[in-house]
C-alpha cells in the first residue's frame, strides 16, 4: 500500500500539479480544516475538485476526520504552540477517533493534502505514519 503526502504553500500550480500528476496517486485526499480559504489560492475545495480533475485526471475527497480540531490548530498555528504538543494531541485525536478502522483501501494510492509545503512539521505526515503504525505494508511518498 502507498500513501503520498503534498503541501502546496511556496510552490507554483505548475508544479504542484506536475507533482502531483507525476506521482501515480490516484486521488487527492484533502486533510485541511478549513479547505475554502481565501490564502488557499489555487487550491480552494471547488477549484482544487476541479483542477485535480482536469489536469491530473484525479479525484477528490474532503476527509475532515483527518483534520486536527480548530482548538489544537490555533493553539499551534496562532498561539505559538510548541510542535510536540501539537502534534500529541493530534495523535490522541486520531486515536480517539479510530481513523485507523477507515477502509484502508480507500486509502491506498491516494495523496494526503495539506498547506504545508514540507510535511517534517505538518499533519498530512502524522495521519500518514499513524497509518502506518496501525495498518501494515504502508510506504509513505513525500511530494
């Protein structure tokens, strides 16, 4: 089974599209929490549905489920939090919400998204590698 990962923050659409189309993944898994900003730019829910569509001939799916809780984003994101704690909590999240009992097939080949342009300190890695740890023969591709 392989899951990839992409961030689109400091990239071109361009690239994230080449990426992303040059990768083999078979559908765009979105994981952000708020998924219709105004910063998102290209990749608002909408334009994202349509351009994954157009250009890379991909799906889209909205996961919410794989998204921290707006409490655990903005004590990281606004309030300056540290990342372990960030990202402890998110584990226990997931934990609480057994995203391990998804349907890993609804999973595989699929790319994680989220804004983050590297995914050393980002969620997309997080759900990935507790996949991992819960579901077995899972690679992880880093776009």
């Amino acid at each position: 089974m392989k899951i990839y990962t992409i961030g689109f923050t400091k990239t071109s659409a361009e690239g994230f599209f080449t990426r992303l189309t040059e990768s083999g993944a078979k559908k765009l898994v979105d994981v952000r929490l708020n998924n219709i900003s105004q910063l998102a730019g290209f990749a608002k829910r909408d334009d994202l549905r349509y351009f994954t569509k157009q250009i890379c001939g991909l799906g889209y799916e909205h996961a919410s489920k794989l998204a921290p809780t707006k409490d655990i984003l903005d004590e990281y994101k606004k309030n300056g939090g540290a990342w372990n704690v960030y990202e402890n909590k998110f584990l226990d999240l997931m934990t609480k919400r057994r995203i391990e009992d998804i349907d890993p097939h609804q999973l595989d080949g699929s790319c994680l998204l989220c804004s983050e342009d590297k995914p050393h300190h980002c969620h997309r890695r997080v759900v990935a590698e507790y996949l991992r740890n819960k579901w077995t023969n899972v690679e992880i591709v880093h776009l």
